[in-house]
C-alpha cells in the first residue's frame, strides 16, 4: 500500500494507494477517520464482496441523523476514488 513521504506527508508528495482491493479500501478508510472520529464516531471494514463493501459506522455515528450522508458523500466517494471498481457501500 503507499502511504504518504516521509518528509512531512505534504499534499504534493501524495503517493496514489495501489495494491489489493482490500489495501485500497483501508487507505480510503484510514484518510476519511480521523474527521469522522473528531465527530465521535469511526468507521471499520467489515467485508468486501464483489463490487460491495461492508462497513459499520461506530460511535456517535449510530445514532447521528447525518449517518447516511457521512457514509455517501465521504466514506463511499474515497473508497470509489481509490477503488473505482467498487459500486456499492452500505453499513451494516
């Protein structure tokens, strides 16, 4: 998986995530965390099946009326950007 350099992990030493499906996912999972944990919530990776990933929204994020929104316009569009052959994300 590529990460960031190691000089600072500036914007314009951004390193597009490769590998696995599943490498993908978890970078995407891992760049949109730390807004959604600064909300009291989290994300994690429950399955990846075919073109769907499964992921469960924790926290503050279970019971928060902007859940839907949070896992459509952020959560899918990063793990869509890095893995554009996934079409579906749901929670669990």
């Amino acid at each position: 998986m590529a990460l960031r350099e190691a000089d600072g992990g500036k914007l314009n030493d951004f390193v597009w995530p490769t590998g696995s499906i599943e490498d993908r996912v978890s970078f995407a999972i891992e760049e949109v965390r730390p807004a959604i944990k600064a909300d009291g919530g989290d994300v994690a990776l429950q399955d990846i099946e075919g073109s769907t990933v499964t992921v469960t929204l924790e926290g503050a994020c279970r019971t928060c009326a902007m859940a839907q929104s949070t896992l459509t316009d952020f959560v899918a569009e990063r793990i869509k950007l890095y893995a554009p052959e996934i079409t579906d994300v749901v929670a669990d």
